[in-house]
C-alpha cells in the first residue's frame, strides 16, 4: 500500500488549496478514505472522511462548509479542496487507508500573511 499527499504550499488566510492523495497497492474503490492533521505541537486530529462510492461524506466541525473531500476512483485519488483557510489550520495533512492502517507521509499546509 502506498499513499502519495501532494499540494501543500504556504498560502495566505483565506486563499485556498487542493491537496491530493494518489493511491497504489490495494483496491482503492473498495475502501473508505479519510484526511488527518497534525498541527504544530498538537496530537492528530480527523479532518474528513469519505465512504468508497463517495455516498457519505464527514467532517470536523472546525472544516465544515470550508473543505470538501472527493475522490476518484477511476485514477485512485482522494482529495481534500480547501477553501477559507485560517492560521490554525496550518498543519501537515495525511490520507489514510479507511483501515487507519496505512497513511502517507503528509503534505505541509502553511496559512500565512
């Protein structure tokens, strides 16, 4: 299993950005995905998840009406858009495998002026 995040880049508060997770190894179609952060000098915390046939959507209250998870199954991708981004959401986001078993390395999101 092998999850790639990509997209995270310093951005101005309420710029936006797409972060994407490309998935290899296992059959992505099959399986829930989610996106999970770590702030700086916090623990983890779930930011979205999404079942395999994209039905069902969740988020924390703290991203909710701001980011939008989405996938494609057909190029195995998961993406997070993030849209009126804040300070406080400056964290590294990873994807992980609906299992929790397997995550990506993470892409760092800095919200800056």
């Amino acid at each position: 299993v092998q999850l790639v995040e990509s997209g995270g880049e310093l951005v101005q508060p309420v710029g936006s950005l797409r972060l994407s997770c490309a998935a290899s190894g296992f059959s992505f179609s099959t399986y829930s995905m989610t996106w999970v952060l770590h702030a700086p000098g916090k623990g983890l915390d779930w930011v979205s998840s999404i079942s395999s046939e994209s039905s069902v959507t969740n988020y924390a209250d703290s991203v909710k009406g701001r980011f939008t998870i989405s996938r494609d199954n057909a190029k195995n991708r998961l993406y997070l858009q993030m849209n009126c981004l804040r300070p406080d959401d400056t964290a590294v986001y990873y994807c992980a495998h609906g299992s929790g078993d397997y995550w990506g390395n993470g892409t760092l999101v800095t919200v800056s002026s």
